[in-house]
C-alpha cells in the first residue's frame, strides 16, 4: 500500500486509495445507504456505486483506535489484498484517510451457514458435505497464501445470497494473521467453543509456549462439521474455565442417538481433524483429500431431523449470548466515555 494515490495488489484485484484523496475519492464512487452492522469501532453500511451495484462497506474511525488496534487494522487490510477466491469474501477496493478506513467488500445477502441448515425442511449429511468442502477449500487457499484466520465460526461463514446454490464463503478477517516458515503465532484469540487446544495451552502454566500454525483452523473446522451433523458442539461446560480443560484434552464423543445415522467416514475425519497434537492433525489439503469429501457420496440420504432440532436450539443460545456480549460492551463503552468526559471537564476547570 502506498502513502497516497492508487494501488493494485499483484495477485489480486483489491485496489486501495491511500491519503487525502481516499476520503474525497470514497464518496464519489459510492453512496452510502442503511446501517447493516455495528460495532466498538465502526459500522457496516450497505452501499450503491456508480454503476448501480450493492456493496457492503466496513468503516473504520481511526481515532477510536489504541495503537495495537490500529496495528491490527493495518494487518487486516495486508491480509484483505494477499486473498481472493471464490469462497472468501470478496474485497473490492480500501479506502484509507487520515481519519477513516472504508473496506468494499462483496454484500453477503444470503445469511449464516447455520441460519440457512434451520431453515431447510430437509437437511442430510450429502447437504453437509457440500458446505463444509466450501469451507475447506477456503481455508486451504487462506492456509496457501500464508493467512490463519484464527476466528472460524458460524457467524463468519456466509453464503453469497438466498439462490438455493449460492456460494458459500469466509468473512471477517479482522483476527487473522500471516504465517511464515520461520514463524509461530503467539497471540491468544479466537472464540471459545472453537478455539485449538494449543491456543488453551498458552494461557496456562503448564502449556507449552511454542507458539502455534495453521492447525489451530482445522481444529475450528473439525468443530463446525461435527455441528453440522448433529446440531450441537463437541465440547459442552457451563463456563470456559471447565470447556477448555475438556477441549484441551479433546473429551468428547458421538453421543448416542444423534449420531445412529451419520456414516463412519464423517466421524473418522472429525476424529482426525480434533486432534490435541496438531502435527498429528489433518491439514486442509489432506482434509479435502478424505474419503469422505473425495470420494462419491455412497451414503443414504437420510433426514437429519434431531440435527435441525438440535441445531435450532444451539443457534439461539448462541444469538442470546452475543447479544449479551455486545449489550456488555456496550455499556463498557459508555461507561468508559463517561468517565473520559469526567476527566476532560476536570481538566479544564
């Protein structure tokens, strides 16, 4: 990215406009619409450009921004130009001011990964395997471009629009970092019920402080398919503290009789993909190279309704605990503006 001007990035199409001319240039090309989204540092509006196109643009407020936060950013935008498939969310131009980042990226108007399985009045493991090879053929681009994106959950896995066929694709890179051969990643994130074991393990006192690569988004992965199934997560505890212990030592199992139906290959590659050594656990290129996403689907197509059951009742308990994390944040946030307000008026008295 250069300090001023237009750039494009060799290996993709991401063009971004940097300096005085992005605020002046983002406001040409495009016309900002309703609020899609909202969080601690900005918002997501839907936009209309010249040609009359929907995009949805992420921005940014830079002064609300720490230092770290600001770092962070300006890797999220490094990462949005090494990547384009057609199972990532596309990015198709970055405005950068002194003031605000604007991202274009492509408008996912066909929901969440789980939202849509609820949805249907007919689910089987065939459906099943055609997301989660989406899923693995992102990841093992990402994987290939040198990017752990560190955050996969069912919130960042969108379909492109409401068509019975539509794409399936990742989102939000706003955690994801690059990896290098010389390199191990020490930062500790991620969202729990998908978080690796080796993440767990840097935040206590008898882990092993190494660092951690790629396999922390198989791991992630093994997670969402194992979901896909049956409805409900591997790993269950009423706190982190008692989930991570059961995690960190990959205590779980196919509980009996939501798993009757599922064919032995779904579970031998789950049971290969949730494994605590991640050397011992597949990567995304010998994932897609299992049977059961290789091969031709042999399996009945047998209605996984104790799945969509479950699966409701999973999506709704996760929905309440966001919306309490983000009321949480909320009032964090506005505590903390308070009592800046507070110092300001006493400073200039």
């Amino acid at each position: 990215m250069t300090e001023s001007g237009e750039s494009v990035d060799a290996t993709t199409t991401v063009t971004v406009t940097s300096g005085d001319a992005a605020q002046t240039a983002v406001k040409a090309k495009y016309k900002m619409g309703r609020i899609l989204g909202q969080g601690a540092f900005g918002k997501v509006k839907l936009a209309t450009a010249e040609d009359g196109t929907m995009w949805a643009v992420k921005i940014v407020n830079r002064k609300s921004l720490s230092a770290s936060d600001a770092e962070s950013l300006k890797l999220e935008m490094q990462i949005l130009c090494k990547v384009n498939h057609k199972n990532v969310v596309l990015t198709k131009e970055i405005f950068d001011s002194h003031d605000s980042v604007y991202i274009v990226m492509e408008c996912m108007s066909g929901g969440e990964l789980f939202d849509r399985i609820v949805e249907k009045e007919f689910y089987s493991e065939r459906e099943a395997r055609t997301a989660f090879w989406d899923c693995c053929r992102a990841v093992e681009y990402c994987h290939s471009r040198g990017v752990v994106h560190r955050d996969l959950k069912p919130e960042n896995i969108l379909y492109a629009s409401t068509d019975a066929d539509a794409t399936l694709k990742l989102a939000d890179f706003g955690l994801a970092d690059i990896l290098t051969p010389e390199t191990m990643l020490m930062a500790t994130c991620g969202t729990p019920t998908y978080v690796a074991p080796e993440i767990i393990a840097l935040t206590t006192s008898d882990g092993k402080n190494g660092g951690y690569d790629s396999k922390v988004d198989m791991w992630s992965l093994g997670v969402i398919l194992y979901i896909l199934i049956c409805g409900f997560p591997p790993f269950n505890a009423e706190d982190d503290r008692q989930l991570f212990k059961l995690v960190k030592h990959a205590h779980y199992e196919f509980v009996e009789p939501y798993w009757d139906d599922a064919s032995d290959d779904v579970m031998d590659l789950i049971s290969k993909l949730l494994v605590v050594d991640p050397a011992k656990r597949l990567s995304a290129e010998e994932a897609l190279k299992h049977p059961w996403l290789s091969s031709d689907f042999p399996h009945k197509d047998i209605h996984l309704a104790s799945g969509i059951k479950n699966l409701k009742s999973y999506n709704a308990r996760r929905r309440l605990k966001g919306a309490v994390r983000a009321l949480t944040a909320a009032r964090k946030l506005k505590l903390l503006s308070e009592k800046e307000g507070t110092l300001s008026k006493a400073s200039a008295n």
